[in-house]
C-alpha cells in the first residue's frame, strides 16, 4: 500500500507544486525539504568564507589589516558583527521575499542559518532581535525579526528578549552611517517594564550595512547594564 501512497503523493506535486521562493520553480519532487527553497537555489548559497575578515564588521579582507577601512574609523557600542553571506544572488532574493512580499514562513529559514552561529559563536548566549520600525511593523502586520527569534525559541530553545522598540521616522535606506545614526538617534528604547537582560547578549538581524541600527541598538541596551553585545546577521552588504 505504501507504492499506492507514494504515487499519490507524487501526482498530488506535479498537479499542485510550491514555487521556489527564490527562483519560482515549481519544487518538483522536492516535499522533503524543510524550507519553500528549492536543493539548486539552497546550493547556489555561498557562505563567506577566508580566514581574513574584518574583526568588526565582518567583510572579507584582501590586505593583512585585522580592521576594514570603515571600522578602522568608528567605535561602535557593540563588540563585533559575524555575518553568514554576502547581500547578493539568492541570498538577497530571499530577503526580500521575506520582508517585502510578506513570505512569513521563510522565518524558519532564515531561524536555521542564526541557529548553526549561534550554537557555534554564541553558544548560551540570549538574542535580542533588533526590531523594525513601528510604521513598518503596522504595515506589514508582523515584525521579520521578532519572527525569527520566536522561531529559534520555539525550534532551538534559545533564550530570547525581544525588548527593544523603534519609533518611525525618515527610511535608513540610502543614508550614509553618519546620517543614519543621527535618524536614528533617541528613536531605539527598551519596552516598557522590560525584563531584566543578561550581562552578554546577540543582536540578531538580517542584514548588516552600515552598522548603525546595530549601533544605536547596543547602545540603548548597554545604557540598561549589558556589558558586551555581539551582532549576528544574515548577510553583509559590501
Ligand atoms: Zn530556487
Ligand atoms: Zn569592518
């Protein structure tokens, strides 16, 4: 009976297929997979990889610095960034479809990415999503991040303190760092009555560009008595 299941099965995928929500291929013969991805997308994914990354922002380095030019000249709140790609090719694909087309259910994707870090890098460490802006949250009905830190709660068991909050104002995108940081400034607060936070904790995000978000975050959470926080992104925009 278990051939007749199968055959049913397969007729089910070939009349009624998922897409990729990287490519939009149909995910033909593909119902083992955990995430709407399809196996030629998910391996097209290259993790950075080289032993010369800059020891703060996370970029490759050609030269023999241990510090990218940018960071060389900035002192952010928050120890270091790690993140596992480059924003490029079917990486930043799935991003946007993430937050932009409201595709909740890659959460769980990007969960599992955050997830491998964080038991290697950060391993017992809480994780503080860095949270979208109001105005975005209202429209999109839903906030990426806090998405992702409720799937590593639920899926890893990682402890997470999704207390911070950030008011709307001017979009960060295509802002330089200064101009972000000041656009950002006083707008980053913890919630109201929020818990006690641990001495060391993640900020999680998914993308990494200039820093400041993660800045003006780990500022706000250090004001409130936490001694080192670390970023952990999906990706690093170049
Ligand atoms: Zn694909
Ligand atoms: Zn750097």
């Amino acid at each position: 009976m278990r051939w007749i299941e199968k055959t049913r099965r397969s007729l089910l995928e070939i009349l009624y297929p998922g897409l990729c929500l990287c490519c939009g291929q149909a995910l033909l013969f593909q119902s083992t997979l955990r995430f709407p991805i399809c196996t030629s997308c998910q391996n097209a994914l290259l993790p950075i990889t080289g032993h010369r990354r800059c020891a703060v922002c996370s970029i490759p380095l050609i030269s023999e610095l241990e510090l990218c030019s940018r960071c060389s000249k900035r002192d952010f709140a928050f120890e270091s960034n790690f993140s596992v790609y480059e924003y490029r090719g079917p990486i930043r694909q799935i991003i946007s479809q993430f937050k932009f087309s409201n595709r909740r259910s890659l959460a769980r994707f990007v969960a599992h990415v955050l997830e491998l870090e964080l038991a290697g890098r950060f391993r017992g460490m809480p994780i503080v999503p860095i949270p979208g802006s109001r105005g975005s949250v209202r429209r999109r009905g839903w906030d990426p991040m806090l998405e992702v830190a409720r799937a590593l709660k639920r899926d890893a068991g990682i402890p997470a303190f999704p207390q911070l909050v950030r008011r709307s104002g001017g979009a960060q995108k295509g802002l330089q760092y200064r101009a972000r940081l000041e656009n950002l400034s006083g707008r980053v607060e913890l919630k109201r009555g929020a818990r006690q936070l641990p001495q060391r904790v993640v900020l999680i995000d998914d993308i990494f560009t200039t820093g400041a978000t993660a800045d003006e975050c780990a500022r706000v959470l250090r004001r409130d008595g936490v001694k080192k926080v670390f970023v952990l992104t999906l990706s690093v925009d170049m």
